[in-house]
C-alpha cells in the first residue's frame, strides 16, 4: 500500500478499502473461503454439536508485553470455545479502525493473529472493517464470532462441580491486567511482567484424549480468579474452598498489586483456565497440564465443598478465612 495512514477513505467500500483488505488482511489470513471475499461464509461442520461464541476487543494500549490486541483477540475467542468443550475450528473478524492508525501498526496486529490461527488450525472465514473518525476509535477495536465442535460426551458446564472435585488453576495469575497497566501508565518494575495471552486448544486438548473427566472448564478473564470461582460456586450450589499460600502469583506481580492497591484474584487473565475435576484424577490432570507451556505452574488451589453453599472462601495466609466476592467494579479498565 503506498498510504502509511488509515484515512476515511479505507472504509468507504470502494478501491482504497479493497486495497487494505488485499494487501494487509489476505496477505496473512488468506484462505480459499475468505479469499472469495464474499458477505458471508459457507462452511462444513460434520458434527452435529456445534459450540458458538462472540466477543469485541478494546484494549488500551493495543500493543502491550506479550501481546496485541490481534493475538488477544483470536486466543479469547479460541479459548471460550474451548471452555465450552468445543474444538475451535472458524472465526470471524471485523475490525474497527481509527482514521490516522499507521499501516504498518495494523499489519503487525494482523500478523500476530495470524500466527495463532495458524499455530491452532482455526480459520478466519468472513469479516468486516470499518474506519471511524479520529478521535473515536482507540486505534482499533476488534469484534470476533467463533464456531467449533463439542467433543462426544463432554460436557464441562460450570454448574457441573460438585463437593469433593479438585480446583486447579493452570498457571500463575494477574500477569495480563498488570502488564497491560504497566504499559499504559508507563511503569517499571523490578523485572518485566509479560501478558499471558495464549490459546488454550494445546493445554486442554490432552485432557480430552486422556480421558481425565472434567466437570468445569473456565478462563479467568475480566474479574479474574475470583470472578470465575464465584461463577462456579454460584452455578453449582456448592462452595468452593481455595488456599491463598498456593495461588501461583509471581512475585513481581504481586509486588505490583501491592504497589497499585490491587488484589491478585481479581485481575484479568488471558491464557490460564480454572479446571475443576474429579479428586480420583488431579494428579493425572497436573502432569498432562504441566507438559504444557501455559500450564507449567498448573497448581492445585482448593476444593468442592458441601458447606457454604454459591460462596467461595479462602484460607489466607495467617490462618484465617475471608469471602471472596465478584469484583464489584472494574479495576484495570480496557485490558481486553
């Protein structure tokens, strides 16, 4: 493209549209369904259980350590199709584009999609871009709708678990919101805090093959750990017991929530899953997580209880018990 600027003009429909999509969007996420570039998309599902899922992406700053808002995007949507029970297959993406956004950036957001997309086997069918007036868009703003197919029998609904089920959460927490705040606010801290964002399909795939009977499936994302522990209590009318001295935070992590006044339960994830299972498998479930990048620091965090039915507590690090609540506003805002 000889334009280095998103203008007005990229979203009127007409050559300059055609362009950005030929020579940004299909140069890296060309296939022979999107490449018809029709209104729509045709596909094939054998399956007759089908999971959906849709979402829009608004995060502020749109490249942040670790990440972008494009790899952002496509493992949110690949990873709510996986804590459905669904094998991501197709996606969606329309794109929302600020007048004066550089070329070159949208080309680096596009890219980073890409690489996930390809990594997984998920393939970008249809989409949209719009450009908006400067001023009124964030740079970017990414809206996606993906579609898998639900493995024969699973069935990981969050108000599966029951008393006595094992509650792991698949590697250390809060690393997202923080590095996204970090970025924003121009931080520094004693070491680099990187974002988590990743595709689960890989870390939970093997879980499905071996067999390990899973009752929940939950990626905490906006609310974090405690959000989706509430989630679960509250679906299942059981309570759910953590320990705070086996939460994985990482030290600089929790040293920046301490800075920021921010509890490391709350704040947003985007490549970690909460899986609750039965107690018999735990150990099973640990090692096939562990074989894993992103479920390395995979730790046993609590359990399924009878008592305090739909509330989770915690055990605290000086012995006492505390309430773990739905966070009642938003911490960190725009960090997904």
């Amino acid at each position: 493209m000889t334009n280095n600027l998103i203008t007005l003009a990229h979203g009127g429909g007409g050559e300059r549209t055609h362009a950005l999509i030929r020579d940004v969007v299909l140069r890296y996420l060309g296939n022979p369904t999107l490449n018809c570039l029709d209104d729509g998309a045709c596909i094939e599902i054998a399956e007759s259980r089908l999971v959906m899922t849709t979402d829009s992406y608004v995060v502020d700053p749109i490249f942040f350590p670790g990440g972008d808002i494009g790899k952002l995007s496509v493992c949110g949507t690949i990873n709510d199709l996986v804590m459905q029970g669904g094998d991501p297959r197709f996606m969606s993406l329309g794109l929302i584009l600020e007048e004066g956004l550089r070329v070159a950036d949208l080309e680096q957001v596009i890219a980073s999609a890409a690489g996930v997309l390809q990594s997984t086997g998920v393939a970008v069918v249809t989409g949209d871009t719009k450009v908006v007036e400067r001023g009124k868009g964030g740079g970017v703003f990414i809206n996606t709708t993906g579609i898998g197919a639900r493995r024969e029998g699973i069935d990981v609904h969050v108000g599966n678990a029951r008393p006595g089920d094992s509650v792991i959460v698949s590697g250390t927490i809060g690393d997202h919101g923080i590095a996204v705040m970090s970025a924003r606010e121009g931080l520094r801290f004693e070491s680099d805090i990187v974002s988590d964002v990743a595709p689960l399909w890989g870390m939970i795939k093997p879980l499905w093959d071996e067999g390990i009977p899973l009752r929940c499936l939950r990626d905490p994302t906006r609310g974090g750990v405690a959000a989706a522990l509430c989630d679960i209590a509250r679906a299942s009318g059981a309570g759910i017991r953590v320990r705070e001295k086996t939460l994985p935070v990482r030290r600089q992590v929790r040293g920046a929530c301490d800075l920021l006044g921010l509890d490391p339960l709350e704040v947003a994830n985007e490549g970690k899953a909460i899986v609750v299972c039965d107690p018999s498998s735990t150990e099973r479930a640990l090692a096939i997580l562990k074989q894993s990048d992103s479920g390395r620091d995979a730790t046993e965090v609590g359990t399924v209880v009878e008592s305090h039915p739909g509330t989770v507590v915690m055990e605290t690090r000086i012995g006492a018990e505390r309430i773990v609540d739905v966070p009642s506003g938003e911490q960190l805002p725009r960090i997904c």
